[in-house]
C-alpha cells in the first residue's frame, strides 16, 4: 500500500569536541564518492583527558565546505580542534591485519558529521557557525 506521509526518523545525535584527522575524499568500488575524516573526540576530565574517535562520512553542506577549507591544515600537522554534531553513530567490527593486533577483532565507531559549529587551527579562530548568518 502506497501512501503520501512522509517517512519518519529517529535522530540520534552526538555533540562534542575534538581533533580533526584523516580528511580524505573516498572513491568506493560501488556507489558515490563522499568525503570522509577521523575525530578524536575529547572526553573525561581536563587533568586526564580520554579520546574516543569517530570515522565519519561528512554529510552536511556546510559541514563538508569547512572540512575542505581545513584540510590543508590536517595535512600540515596542525591542530584542528573542532566542536561536532554527529548522526546516526553505529559500531562496526573489522579485523587488525598488521602490527601487534593482527587478527584480533577491533571495533570501529562510525558516524555522519553533520555540523561543525567552530574550528580553531593551533589555537586560533577558524570558523564558527555564527559566520554563516551574516
């Protein structure tokens, strides 16, 4: 049975802060290239702060526009601090083929990044999302 409603959602979002790393455009065998980036989210107390990180499909507009204007600084080695909203966060297994975990079973945390709502290189102000309303 057809119908006219549109189709619903559950959002699940993640708000946060973190590191910028791996900004690279993905080419599949199968499907349409997108451009993708690692976040080592910051998490824990300031005196011994943890990381969490996220492999992420960057999808939003204005998002994927601020992640192409960064890139060049990942790519320097700068510090690419960022504050995040990521979308529809799934864990995925995947096997280690090299190094010392090779063969055991790891856990990759996969996500969208939808928004970035500030940027900063080595400290200084890069972007934020006010920018945008003027």
């Amino acid at each position: 049975m057809l119908t006219n409603e549109p189709t619903k959602y559950f959002d699940l979002h993640t708000q946060g802060i973190g590191y910028l790393n791996r900004v690279r455009e993905v080419t599949p065998r199968e499907g349409n290239p997108f451009l993708s980036a690692t976040i080592a989210a910051l998490r824990g107390s300031v005196d011994n702060v943890q990381y969490t990180h996220f492999e992420c499909t960057v999808s939003g507009r204005k998002a994927q526009e601020v992640v192409r204007q960064l890139k060049p600084a990942v790519e320097g080695n700068q510090k690419v601090l960022i504050g995040f909203t990521l979308s529809d966060l799934h864990a995925e297994s995947f096997t280690f083929k090299n190094g010392d975990k090779a063969g055991e079973t790891g856990i990759s945390l996969k996500s969208r990044l939808l928004r970035i709502a500030w940027a900063k290189v080595d400290g200084q102000p890069f972007y934020t999302a006010q920018d945008d309303a003027a």
